[in-house]
C-alpha cells in the first residue's frame, strides 16, 4: 500500500514538473524571443509540387552560389539523397563559397557525427537548432524549428514543406507518393527570407551576422505581392484566423495535420454558416501517431455543416496552404495544428496577386481529384478503440 502511495505521489510530482517546466518555458520564450514583422514586398515564384523538380532546380541553384549559402532545414536525413546534398555543399565550401547549414536537433536526429565532422572539415559552418536545455526541459524538447529557408547569393530564396531526404521523392515504401508545396523566390522578400535566417542563426550560435551588407544586394522589383510571415509560437493562429475571417465565397485549406484550435475551429464553423464554401484537403494514411485520431475531435461538426473533407490516396499530403477566395493564398511550413501555432518556430508566405493565388488554387483542386471524400459514415462507424484513440489524442494534440 506505501509503495503504490509512494509511487502516486511521484507521478503527481512528475505531472506537476512538466506543467511548470512547459508553461514556464513558454512564457519565457514569448518574452526573449520577439517574432519579426515584414513589409509587404514584390516579387517573382514558382511552384515546385514534385521533389525530383524541386531537387533538381535546388541543386543546380546550389551548384552557381558564388558567394554564400545559407540554408535551415527541420529534417536532414542521412540516406543517399542527403548524402549528395551533403557532398555538393562540401565541394562549395571548398570553392571558398560561404555556406551555413542549420537544422533542428530533433527534426535531423537522423545525422551522424561522421557526416557533420566532414561537413565542417570542408568548411561549412554547421549548427543545430532548438537544442533542448535547462531549466525548461520539457518545453525546449517540444519547441521545434520547422522553418525550411534557403538563400543563395542573396538573390534566390526558397520556402516550403519539402525537407532533405528520400521520402521527400515518394520512396518510402509505407508513405508512397509525396505531395508538398514549395516556393522558389526572387526579388525583394528575399531579403526577409535571408534576415530570418540570419536570426535563427544568432539565436543558435550567438553569432550576429545582421549588420553585414554582404548578405544583402540591391534586388529587381516583381509582379507579385509577396509577405513573409515569421511565428515563434505566437502569432501563426492569428494569421490563419484573418484568413479564415476574410474568406466569403471559398476557403480551401491543404494540410498534413489538422488540429486547430478552439479560436479556428469555431472560425471555420461560423464561416460554413455564412455560406462559405471550405475544403480541407488532408493526407489518408498518417505518418505519426494519434494525429489522424486527434483530428477526428473536429471533423464531424465540421461535415455535419457542410464542409468537404478530402484525404489523399495516392500517397502522403505534406503541402501546408490556404487559400481564400482567389484573393489570397499563404504557402510555407506552418500546419493547420496547435503544434505550428502554439511551439514551433514556422515561417510562411502570403501572395495577394490574384493570377497567382488562382494557380495555387488550380493546384490545390488537381490534388483534390486525387483523394477520396471522407463522408460522415465513416467517422459514425469507428470502432470502440479507434474512439479511444481518439480521446487520448484529444488530450495530447498540442504535442502531436
């Protein structure tokens, strides 16, 4: 009877301490780390939805840097596409081109010392990002880098949901086929892509490169209004909500984990009530644990209202985009989940040029015509178990 007292009281003790350490932790980081705000720029994109397209322009990029490299990435695996990644940034470094390389410590667990040790010996400045450390444990494991920036020369800039490795090309034989979205940039947000970097690389390093001049060039104005969007945890809800508010004829949401909050959840049901028409389009097979099940909270009062629920067959769905009324289309690294509103670092693109947002509109429905409609009968007809899992990932969706 002690020993299971004993025991009880140690797991309250336990509870108690990651409640304390995460909400310690938050508070913390809101008040050290503030969240840039960018001006509205122009500029010129292009659209890669396919990873070989998007490597291939990617590395040929790489391949013509004269001057500097800076790139951040949340996932850099260590299989055969990371290793030419790797050996094509060492043989830059060598031709005296500056490169930065910097992911985050949980995202890129997958790295090994060997292939960092050659990187640096070749001359590429290596870091990680969001290293977890004391007093707030909990909460520094659980706040995640996902920003994917690179900038090259200054004058190319790339933003996206597509990471450094094999299943980003659809040869993971369980996931298949991978859908994404990226941005490649040129003109004047570049800077705002490169200033974030060099950010992120300060607060890693405590090296501050921010008043160097060399990192930034005179740049071409474009046809496009482009705006980066910087989140620390903070404002990425805020966002989503003024699009969600604003939407009056169509709303169309591409994500691969849809956990919203309460504040978009009833923004999403008030917009189905003024006749909106919403789409949200999300990957059938998940790629980690409870996230399907935790969206299963939201989705029936949402088809109940009449929203259309689409799930990827041909693959997996990683694209993060919103687009409202052909008048405004966000594409970057945030997902539609308390995850990227509430912990991560995440930077995303808002395009207000109506050619364009038609495009990625285009785009988004040529991914609807691959999925299949989830209907209210499937949800009804879930197992006991399933409706369990449900629950526990209720309780743990901030963390998923």
């Amino acid at each position: 009877m002690l020993a299971t007292l004993i025991v009880i009281l140690l797991l309250i003790i336990f509870i108690a301490w990651l409640a304390i350490d995460f909400a310690a932790g938050k508070r913390a980081m809101l008040q050290s780390i503030p969240e840039p705000k960018y001006p509205s720029r122009t500029g010129s994109l292009q659209l890669f939805t396919n990873g070989n397209h998007l490597y291939e322009d990617y590395f040929a990029e790489i391949e013509k840097a004269t001057s500097f490299v800076h790139i951040l990435f949340y996932v850099v695996q260590d299989d055969d596409i990371s290793k030419k990644f790797f050996a094509l940034l060492e043989k830059k470094a060598k031709q005296n081109v500056e490169v930065r390389l910097l992911v985050d410590w949980i995202g890129s667990a997958k790295m090994t010392l060997k292939s960092i040790r050659s990187l640096k010996a070749s001359g590429v400045h290596f870091s990680y990002s969001h290293l977890p450390k004391f007093p707030y444990l909990f909460y520094t494991l659980n706040a995640r880098n996902h920003r994917k920036v690179t900038i090259v020369d200054g004058k190319i800039g790339y933003i996206g949901g597509f990471n450094i490795g094999q299943e980003y090309l659809g040869l993971n034989p369980v996931l298949g086929n991978w859908k994404d979205y990226h941005l490649k940039m040129k003109g004047k947000a570049v800077e705002d892509l490169e200033m974030q970097f060099l950010l992120d690389w300060k607060r890693a390093t405590s090296e501050d490169l921010l008043d160097c001049s060399d990192y930034f060039c005179s740049l071409p104005e474009g046809d496009l209004e482009i705006r980066i969007m910087s989140s620390e945890g903070k404002s990425l809800e805020s966002d989503f909500l003024s699009l969600v508010e604003r939407a009056q004829k169509e709303l169309c949401i591409g994500t691969p984990y849809f956990v919203p909050s309460q504040r978009l959840f009833q923004a999403l049901l008030d917009a189905l009530k003024r006749g909106v028409s919403v789409h949200i389009l999300m990957p059938m097979k998940p790629d980690h644990k409870f996230v399907k099940d935790a969206a299963f909270a939201y989705i029936p009062a949402l088809l109940e209202a009449g929203c259309h629920i689409h799930q990827y067959y041909y693959g997996f769905y990683h694209a993060k985009a919103v687009i409202v009324d052909e008048s405004v289309c966000d594409i970057g690294t945030g997902n539609f989940d308390k995850r990227s509103m509430f912990l991560n670092s995440e930077i995303n693109c808002f395009i207000s040029t109506a050619s364009f947002v038609k495009y990625a509109r285009d785009t988004f429905f040529q991914n609807v015509d691959e999925c299949t409609p989830l209907e209210l009968y499937h949800i009804e007809k879930r197992t006991l178990f399933e409706k369990g899992k449900e629950m526990v990932a209720t309780w743990v969706s901030p963390f998923l």
